[in-house]
C-alpha cells in the first residue's frame, strides 16, 4: 500500500471501510494535521483492502481496515513490530533501512501516490472528466533559416 500511496504510518492505520472505494480504486486518507486526500490505487490493492477487513470481521463503515488474525484493529505498536519482521526475513530491508517513511520518500515520479491531487469525496453522479486531447503527432514547424551571404 505505501508504495501505490505513499502514505504516512497514521495514514494507514487510520483507514476504515468507508475510506474504500473499491469501485473506483480509491483510497480516502486522513494524515498528519488532519489532512484528507483521496487516492488512486489499483483495483487489485482495493480488493486485498477490502478481503482483508472483512475476513478479519470488519463489518461497520466506521472499522479499521487494518486488523489481527482474532478480527481486533492493529495498533500502532503491532504495525511497526511488522516492519522489524519483515527486516528479520529479508536482511536487505533491514541494512537499507526500509520502513513506510522509507517508501513514502522513495515512490518514483509517475506513480499513483505522486500523480494524485488532494480532491473531494468522489459520489455516484460525479461526471467522468473528459479525455484529453492527444498531443500532436508532427513536429511544429519552424522558420526558415535567412540564406548565408556570401554563398
């Protein structure tokens, strides 16, 4: 998830199901002084989000996305004893020191977490913008040099 958002640790443990659009592939994050973005995500990473939530016992809107095995939201704590894990089975991680503040500065340009704006709450009757043009396929043309004199 932080590499298709480059969201903030709060920012994913925050989430909750009506943070979701899994229709759409968008993801409503809240993060440091409170500020809300909606962002694109894949459609695959909205259906894991969603499979997730909801075989851990996510029921209500208002639910954590991110839960244990026993269906209680994750905490903090467990959140970063994740990421210790994960440096103890791939050493590389550890020795780069790779962490969600690691991935939050180290998207690519072009990626969904750089591309997106901060925008409204998408609704049902939000008209698709329109596609813009295609850029043009010749190269412009330029002026003609003036003769050299003398020839």
């Amino acid at each position: 998830m932080h590499t298709e958002t480059a969201c903030r640790r709060g920012g994913a443990l925050g989430l909750r199901l009506t943070d979701l659009d899994t229709h759409r592939g968008l993801v409503r994050l809240t993060e440091k002084g409170a500020a809300l973005r909606w962002q694109p995500i894949t459609l695959d990473l909205a259906a894991h989000l969603d499979d997730h939530a909801r075989t851990r016992g996510a029921v209500l809107p208002s639910d954590q996305l991110l839960r244990y095995r026993n269906g209680r939201p994750i905490t903090s704590r467990r959140y970063d004893h994740l990421w210790k894990r994960i440096g103890e089975q791939l050493p590389w991680v550890a020795t780069q020191g790779i962490s969600a503040h690691w991935l939050r500065h180290a998207t690519p340009p072009g990626s969904n977490a750089t591309t997106a704006a901060a925008s409204p709450a998408p609704t049902p009757d939000t008209p698709t913008p329109p596609a813009q043009p295609p850029p043009p396929t010749s190269k412009p043309t330029c002026k003609p040099s003036p003769p050299r004199w003398p020839p």
